[in-house]
C-alpha cells in the first residue's frame, strides 16, 4: 500500500491533479458553512433531527441543507437538469443527432444542461425555503412571504448551485475524475465522521449503546461488499468479428452488460416521486379546511419513512424506474446495428432482428437483478429500523444510505481506475 501510494507521489501530473482535487473540496466544505444572513440555524437543526426525509437530503448535500448554507440545494438542480436532458435527447430528435456528434455534441448538450440549471434551481430554491419554513414552529426566515426578503435568498441560493457546479467542472478539466461525482461523495463522506463520534460517546457513557454500535459497523461493511460486486457484475455476450488476416478466420470479443445498468437514477427519481405526498401532506397541515388537513393526517400515518406502505410503494418503484431508464438509455437495436455494421455476430444468434431481441431479453434479466439490488438499498434503512425494534437493540445509525452508497462505491472505483490508468501512462512515458 505504501509502495502505491509512493509511486503516485512520485507522479507529478498525478500528484498535482490529486492536490488541486483535494484544494477545491476544501474550499467545498468552507462554502456548505456559510449560512443564509438572518437565518435561525438552531430552528432548522431541530427540522433536520425530527424528519428523515430530509435528514437524507441533508446528507446527499454534506450537511449545507442543515446549515442553511448559500449552497442550501447542492447539486440537485443540475443532476435533475442532466436526467431531463438525457431523456430528452430520446424524444427530440435534434438532441439525440447532437448526442451523436462525437465531443462537440456533448459540449453543446452540457452547456444546455447549464442553462436549464439555472431556472431549475430557482424553483426548488422556492420550494425548499418554504417547506422548511413551514416545518418550523420558530420561523427560520423572518417575512419570508415578502419578495424583497424571498427573492435574494432564491438568487444567492441558485448562485451558490452554479459555484458548485463550477467548482465540479474544475475538477473534471484539471483534477480526478468526474468533478461533480466527487463533490457528491465528499458530500455523502463528510457526514460519517460526526454520526461515528455520536456513537462513541454514546458507547462510552453506556455500554447499551455499544450493540448498535457494532451492529452498523458490519451492516455497512457487508453492504460495501456487496455494492461492489454488483457495480463490477457485468455479463460479457461473446462476439465474433470476421477478418481476412486471422488463422480462424475470425476474431474473438465481447459485449459487457452491467447488471446494475441504471445506477443510483432510479432512486433519485423514485425519492423525487414518493416524497411529493409527504410534502404536500405537509404543506396542507396548515390549511384551514378540515377535509385537507384530514387527508393529510391519514398520508402522514401511512407513507411516513419507516412505514411499511411507504417501503413497498418506494421498492417497487425503483424497480420501475430501474427498467424505464435503461429503456431509454440501452438500445438493443442500435446495438445489434453496430456489431453488424463491423461485421460481428453472436455466436448461434442470427445478426439484426434476432441479435436485438436477444440482447433485450439478457438487458431486461439483468434489469429485474439490478432493480432488486438497488430497490434493495433504497429501503435497507427502513428494513434496518424494523429489525433493530423488532429485536429491541435500540435504533442503528446508518453511516451512508443506500443511494449514497452506490455514490460512494462508483466513485471510489472510477477514480481507482483513473489513477492506475494515470500510473500507466506516467511508467510509459518515462520509458520514452
């Protein structure tokens, strides 16, 4: 390990990508502590402790949420505006001739996912602010229904959405890796140190608090595990190319097809989705219509987190959007087309028709392993909740959640891959 890390040092390309990587996060983590001027901090801090929906999205954004930081959404804005454009380049046929015009078709189709940012992130600014405030029994924002106090924190919050998208872009041109990959993971990472010294001192005040301790230890390292052995499951379809020059008369490769082919998305739209009954359960408990506040008393009972109608609805629409994504994103005919067009088949399968259809039937299997694994994650906190009651050990912290675990996982595997292909390059050069 040391020898590695030696040879990365010894890097210089790699060291100073590493160093730039590492100045820009902590410039990062400063920005997420700079709160709103006039917000009440401690207000927010007790929403934050008391609603586990929002706990989550206060990890997701490495605790600016909870802070009221001028980064208060993140990067939520534009991962939502990457996800529509990405469909949208299935149903307008304009962006899907640029999505295929090699590198200057993503760069016009990224700067497109800039500008869509900036009115996306102004609306959920909106929404947030008003949510919290609402949740709050000692108003967070004085006069927040004024535009004059409103309207600048919705500005300096979309502004602080667009730093940090910056600050990601960064880090791609100059640093490791995906800049707005990493910005996430620090995010995600950042919260473990405080719930991991919580559990000490708890631990060392009494010896009750020890069980849940360990017990969340060892969840987290069977969940990486298993994280990683189904990020890195792929089936490879074996494809044969016809060449003049080979002895055989052809030559051998494969097509690799991830099982979990969607990623964390699913459960990025799914959270979009099954949260919106909550928040507007919410927002009607203030009305002064009995009829509302009586519906949202029953959706409040029902769906709260750790409810088990709740889980269902959330497992099975990760599933669902599990199959949607990579309907759009994975195109067994266009595939099929490729291999034919540089001459490959399938060994046994006929090319075109029955070569799309077979690559469906194998995409939509994986598809069914992928969306349980991570339906699984999704609701492996709630399922953790059930349990520890049910056996009565006390509540188990939950170090990284199962969308955050994906994150932390495909990071941390992709940078791996970068540095090694960094090291590589760096031992060529040096031969030449």
């Amino acid at each position: 390990m040391l020898k590695y890390l030696q040879q990365i040092w010894n890097s210089k390309d790699l060291r100073s990508k590493i160093l730039f990587t590492l100045g820009i996060l902590v410039i990062y983590r400063l920005i997420s502590q700079i709160s709103i001027p006039g917000a009440n901090i401690d207000a927010i801090s007790r929403i934050f402790e008391q609603n586990q929906l929002l706990g989550t999205f206060s990890m997701l954004t490495g605790g600016s949420a909870q802070n009221f930081s001028i980064i208060l959404m993140g990067l939520s804005p534009y991962i939502n505006a990457s996800i529509i454009v990405q469909l949208l380049t299935v149903i307008v046929p304009s962006l899907e001739n640029l999505s295929k015009e090699g590198m200057e078709g993503r760069k016009k189709l990224n700067t497109y996912t800039r500008l869509l940012t900036v009115p996306i992130a102004f609306i959920q600014s909106y929404g947030m602010i008003l949510l919290l405030n609402s949740q709050s029994q000692i108003p967070i924002v004085e006069n927040v229904g004024s535009l004059t106090t409103l309207i600048p924190i919705m500005i300096t919050v979309t502004a602080g959405t667009l730093l940090l998208m910056w600050l990601g872009e960064l880090i791609t041109e100059y640093g490791i890796s995906n800049g707005i990959s990493i910005l996430i993971f620090a995010s995600i990472i950042s919260s473990v140190p405080q719930i991991v010294s919580q559990n000490l001192a708890l631990a060392q005040e009494s010896t009750q608090f020890l069980i849940p301790f360990v017990i969340m230890f060892l969840i987290t390292i069977i969940l990486i595990v298993f994280v990683v052995i189904v990020t890195e499951g792929e089936r490879r379809i074996p494809i044969l190319y016809a060449t003049r020059g080979a002895k055989s008369g052809s030559t051998k490769s494969n097509l690799p097809i991830r099982v979990n082919q969607a990623g964390m998305i699913p459960i990025i739209f799914s959270l979009s989705v099954v949260s919106v009954p909550g928040i507007l359960a919410q927002f009607m408990q203030g009305s002064d219509n009995a009829t509302l506040r009586t519906i949202s008393d029953w959706i409040l009972s029902n769906f709260s987190v750790n409810s088990i109608w709740y889980s269902l609805f959330y497992f099975f629409l990760v599933i669902g959007f599990t199959y949607f994504y990579v309907s759009i994103t994975f195109n067994p005919e266009q595939v099929a087309e490729t291999v034919q067009k540089r001459g490959g088949y399938i060994p046994g399968i006929r090319p075109g028709k029955q070569t799309a259809e077979y690559l469906g039937k194998v995409s939509n299997r994986l598809n069914l392993w992928g969306g349980l694994f991570i339906a699984f994650l999704a609701i492996s906190p709630s399922l953790i909740s059930l349990l520890s009651s049910s056996l009565s050990i006390g509540a188990i912290p939950i170090l990284i959640g199962g969308a955050g675990m994906i994150i932390v996982v495909s990071v941390v595997l992709d940078i791996v891959r970068k540095v090694n292909a960094q090291m590589v390059m760096h031992d060529y050069n040096k031969l030449y």
